[in-house]
C-alpha cells in the first residue's frame, strides 16, 4: 500500500554477531577527545566494527583521500564476507536506554530524500531544523559519493503529542521479532530493536499520514545529522539512482520523555560589553524578548524586540551583522551557565544567557521561521547520540 509520505520501509543490513563491538556512536561526537575513540578501537578489537567504515572527525585532516579509500574498501569486503543479514521491507522499533538511564524510543527506516530539503523557506515534508553550514557537505560527499554503504546517525523528530505511535508499538511489541537486543560500549547504556510485522508497519504508516495531515504536510524535522542527510540529498542531486534517492533514519517523537533540548548560549569576544549592548538595544528598540547580559563582574538584563520567534535567532541575527561590520569580534557556542560566566569574565567579552527552546516550539519555529539559527539547542549529551548499527546498499 502507497502512503502519502516519505517514511517507509527499508532493505536493512545488520551483522551477524558481534553488536557489541560493532556499533560505535555518530562520528561528529568527541572530536576533541582522540582518547575516547582509542577506547572504540580497544573495544572493536580485531571484530568487524562500524568504526572501519565511518570516518570519525577527531580523525578529519586537509587529505583524506587515503582514509575514504579505505573505509569504502572496508564495506565492500564485509559484503563479500558475508558478514551481515539482509532484511528486506523492515522497520526496526528502537528501545534505547540511555546513559542516564531514560528510555528513548524510534524506529528506523528510509526516507525519501525527494521530500527533504535544507533551505531555509522550504515547505517540504522534512526540514532541517537549524542553518545549514554548505562549507560542510563537499568534505562528506567525498566520502559518501562511492562507498557501497551507508550507515544512518540522522535522527528526525515528529510531532505525535498523544503519542499514539509509541503507545501501539509498545502494546504490541510481544509480537514482534527481536532484531538485537545489547549493551553499547563505553558506558552508553543499552539498546533493543524489534522487527515490525505486517500489520504494525501499516498501522505505523498510516499514523504518520494523519500526522502529516494534521501539519499541512509538515511531518519530519531532523533532530541530528543534518550535514549528514544534506550530503545524501546532494549525492543523490548529483547520481540519482533507485538506492540513492533514499537515506536511512531514525525517527523520534519530540514528546519522548527522554529527550531534553539545552539551549547553547553565546558568548562574544573581542568587543567594548557596554557598546555592543547599546548597539543592540538601539538596532531592536524595544520588545519583549529577555536576554542576561554577563560580562566580568556585573549582569545586566536587557529587553528587546523581536526579530525571530525565538530569542536566540533574534540575537543571532544580530550577531552575525555585528560581526561583518566589526571583524575583531569572535563569537562561540556554549553550554551552561556556569562555562558562560565563566569565559565572559574575560577581557573585553560578554555572554547572553536566554530562555532556551521549549520542544512544543520547535515545530511552530521552523514553520515561522525556516530553519532555527545555527546552535540553537542542543539535544542530548554526546553518549546518548544515535549509534551505527543498520546499514543499507546504496550501490
């Protein structure tokens, strides 16, 4: 049966043995932590691991020709070896118990990269939630443009707030095959994915179209890995096949308990703290939107109008035109308060502490907004991230 959305089952690849010491977490976290993947590579050991086939960025360098080569070598001979199980026309329900010890639940299938795009402005079924960086997706299309495989970290969010999916899933979970059931390494909790019969897909596919009703055709934002699912739409721009014309995911609903969004604050270095506030102050006029002002010893609050629906891309905006006209002003990303105050007491920099994103905005945020400003939140912490474990053809 045809539904009228892009979510559907997949072709999906799962090793034979080994799940400990084959899936390993997205490549985009620790990148400043060689250490932490030191201890993947103990724990893979001499096994068949998703580490040889994902390039981590901890690893990224001006030339990775060499490293491409041989990760695409390395899919291709666990093809051969037969190290995997093919499941055809499957959905997986994904139980994740977290670091924390909260349970996030998904299910992971294929999405249809035709009704996905990263522009801001987009009326697409799947929309990127934060701005997309194009000076990422060259360096991950050389990776992505030959390799035989793909191997999903792309986590989507949908808006399910009775959570009528889940609520099914869970109730009939005792009639599903179990596809994996394990510890993951490096103390990230644990993992069970259930295959869905025929009857729990249909059900599964069907509630999705009412949701996607419900919204105006609005059904998926992406969570995580949005540079990832950029770099397939433009491989798949650039050699549209049947395999390339989809991209394998994970979708979640925004209302699981389990996932908590922090917002990431920023901090401005290089700069006078009175008159850039003044600027700002003078640029909006005034509102109703709250920003902390922290800057060596003394806060201040400050209100503004708005520019955006949320604070954070009212103050972005701002950012990013005051950095143009003053180029010794450096702005960085951070999380806590405490790491805020803490950089703001330098020299010559300032923090904005604001009210973070709630999950019931993010949906209303990007359909007013196009995408959210670049670092508006943060969704859980680097050990909680999607790990690799399915894989799919796309050669």
């Amino acid at each position: 049966m045809k539904y009228n959305h892009s979510f559907s089952a997949a072709d999906i690849l799962l090793p034979k043995t080994d799940f400990e010491s084959w899936a390993v977490v997205a490549c985009d976290q620790y990148t400043s932590e060689p250490e932490y993947w030191e201890k993947v590579k103990e724990c893979a050991a001499d096994k068949p691991s998703a580490l040889n086939i994902v390039l981590p960025e901890v690893y990224l360098s001006e030339d990775n020709s060499q490293l491409i080569e041989n990760i695409n070598k390395n899919m291709q001979s666990y093809i051969d070896s037969g190290i995997f199980n093919e499941y055809k026309d499957s959905l997986i329900y994904v139980e994740r118990i977290q670091s924390d010890g909260k349970l996030r639940r998904g299910i992971v299938g294929k999405i249809d990269l035709e009704s996905y795009d990263y522009h801001t402005g987009t009326n697409a079924e799947i929309r990127a939630t934060e701005q997309t960086v194009l000076s990422r997706i060259p360096p991950r299309v050389e990776i992505r443009k030959n390799a035989p495989l793909e191997m999903p970290h792309v986590m989507l969010l949908f808006d399910d707030i009775e959570d009528k999916i889940f609520k099914y899933l869970e109730a009939n979970k005792s009639d599903f095959k179990i596809a994996y059931d394990f510890t993951l390494m490096c103390n990230a909790g644990s993992i069970k994915g259930y295959f869905l019969n025929d009857d729990a897909k249909k059900t599964v596919l069907s509630l999705l179209e009412n949701l996607k009703r419900q919204n105006d055709g609005f059904l998926f934002c992406v969570g995580d890995g949005n540079h990832s699912l950029a770099t397939a739409k433009e491989c798949y721009n650039q050699n549209k096949t049947e395999n390339s014309r989809y991209a394998l995911a994970e979708i979640v609903n925004i209302h699981d308990k389990a996932l908590e969004f922090e917002p990431i604050y920023r901090v401005v270095f290089g700069v006078n703290p009175e008159e850039l506030i003044n600027e700002f102050v003078e640029t909006l006029g005034k509102g109703s939107q709250k920003f902390t002002c922290v800057y060596g010893d003394t806060t201040k609050e400050i209100v503004v109008g708005a520019t955006a629906k949320l604070a954070v891309g009212t103050l972005q905006g701002f950012l990013d035109d005051y950095v143009k006209n003053h180029p010794e002003a450096e702005v960085d990303y951070i999380h806590g308060e405490e790491s805020l105050k803490k950089l703001a007491s330098r020299e010559n920099a300032i923090g904005f502490i604001f009210d973070g994103m709630q999950k019931n905005e993010l949906f209303v945020a990007v359909n007013f907004d196009g995408s959210l400003p670049r670092k508006t939140f943060s969704m859980g912490h680097a050990d909680d991230k999607r790990f690799y474990i399915e894989a799919r053809k796309i050669k």
